[in-house]
C-alpha cells in the first residue's frame, strides 16, 4: 500500500499565512517563509501553498514568495492561486514549485487542464475543487468560495481527471475550519470513482480526524492549515499515531 500523505496548507493574503472558518473570517498564522520551513523539518510530506485571493484581485500568483519558500524546503511544494495560464506556470516552476493547483481557471477554461497536463505532465498538475451541499448536490464554488456554480463535484472530478490531472484537491466548504472531521462519505465516493489520487481538505480537528480520512474516506492525503499553524497537533506525533493505527506513513 501507498504511504498516505500529510500535507500543510498555507493559504496566503497580503504576504502572510491567514486561516478562516467556512472560508470566512480570516486571521493571521505567520510568516509563510518560516511555517514552510518548519513543516518541511518536522517531517510533512508536501506543502501546498494557496494565494487565495489572487484570481478575485485579478492578478498572479506572488512569484517572490514561492522563491523564498522553495528555498528553504526540500519536499514537493504545489501552488495556486491565480493560475490560468501554461506561461503562469512557466514561471512557478523556475521559482521552485512542483507542482500548480488550477482551481476557477480550469472550470472557466476547462482545456488549461489539457494544457498543462501535455506541457508538463499529469504529475504536476492538481484540480482542486471547492464545493459545498447545496440541496443534496455538492456543487462547485469558485473566486475561492464566493462564486456559486451549478457545476456538480463528481462529473467535474471525472472531466478533470480524463483532461490531464494527476490529483485532485477537495475541499469541502461546510467543514473548512470547523475541526469537525472530513467529509469522508464524500471522499470515499470520489475516490473510488476516480483512479488519481484525491486529498482531503476541510474539518480537521484531531488525531482522530486524519485516521478516519484514511480508512472511511479512503484518502490518498489529507491536507490540513489551523492544527499545525496554531501548533494543536504537531506532525511528528500526528504519524506516530497513525502509524500505530496500522496506517502507512513516512516517518
């Protein structure tokens, strides 16, 4: 069995780390630079780092601050925020990232995703996908959750994954920042539907939160920002415990 995969999310605004609750209320976490160092030391196996208000403020991801975090990490390192285009990419790249995460531009354009896929592979490419229940169907959010769709998370999971995508991030709106667990019925579906790996995103709380998103959500990864920014579950002791639920991890 494939190791499962713990990874840090930095989700940055105005330079800085910020973390909210249903994708509202933001409040600060840190310096970006110094949280990426210390996750990639203690052991995380990637880090995703998310400009989250870039394609609302119509503009590119910040190149700078991807140079500066590449710099002091040596595991792969995905960014967004912004993306739309194979050139964006282009330049991510030479700052340092691994990987780009494609969000509202590949709903609007739906063909990046073949793009980027042919230019630089599968494995650098990550769909993630904001959604939220919305009278029993999870439906797409873009513009980072401020933007309804009546685009539905399953088909466009597929469609995403028959362009090009290597993975798919999936972020549940209604437990984003709750600590109430993830959405693992939903995660389950999904990932038995698709055959790319899928990271869960959104609710976690506890130790407890990651174990059940492995086994009843079958995650490939689980992705996670406020436990480890406010220093509530530290990773080293995270995979210990999961290790002695019988969970693959790199330790």
């Amino acid at each position: 069995m494939l190791t499962k995969r713990i990874i840090p999310c930095l989700d940055i605004k105005d330079g800085r780390t910020v973390k909210g609750v249903n994708f509202l209320e933001l409040r600060d976490a840190g310096d970006p630079v110094e949280l990426a160092e210390i996750y990639a030391n203690e052991g995380a196996d990637e880090l995703v780092f998310l400009d989250i208000s870039a394609t609302e403020e119509k503009r590119r991801t910040l190149a700078e601050l991807v140079l500066r975090v590449a710099e002091k990490v040596n595991i792969p390192f995905t960014v967004g925020g912004g993306i739309s285009s194979v050139e964006d990419v282009d330049l991510l790249l030479k700052c340092g990232a691994d990987k780009v995460s494609v969000n509202s531009a590949a709903v609007r354009n739906p063909d990046l995703i073949n793009e980027l896929s042919s230019k630089f592979g599968a494995q650098c490419v990550v769909v993630a996908i904001d959604a939220r229940l919305v009278d029993g169907k999870w439906l797409v959010h873009l513009v980072g959750g401020k933007k309804a769709t009546s685009i539905e998370l399953f088909s466009w999971a597929k469609e995403a994954q028959d362009r090009g995508a290597g993975e798919i991030l999936f972020t549940s709106m209604d437990h984003d920042g709750t600590k109430n667990g993830f959405a693992n019925e939903t995660l389950a579906a999904l990932s038995e539907m698709l055959h790319i790996p899928v990271i869960a995103s959104g609710g976690a709380g506890a130790v407890s939160h990651f174990t059940d998103t492995f086994i009843e959500g079958k995650a490939d990864a689980a992705l996670a920002a406020s436990v480890f920014h406010y220093k509530e579950i530290g990773i080293p002791f995270l995979k210990i415990e999961l290790k002695k639920q019988g969970i693959p991890v790199r330790l």
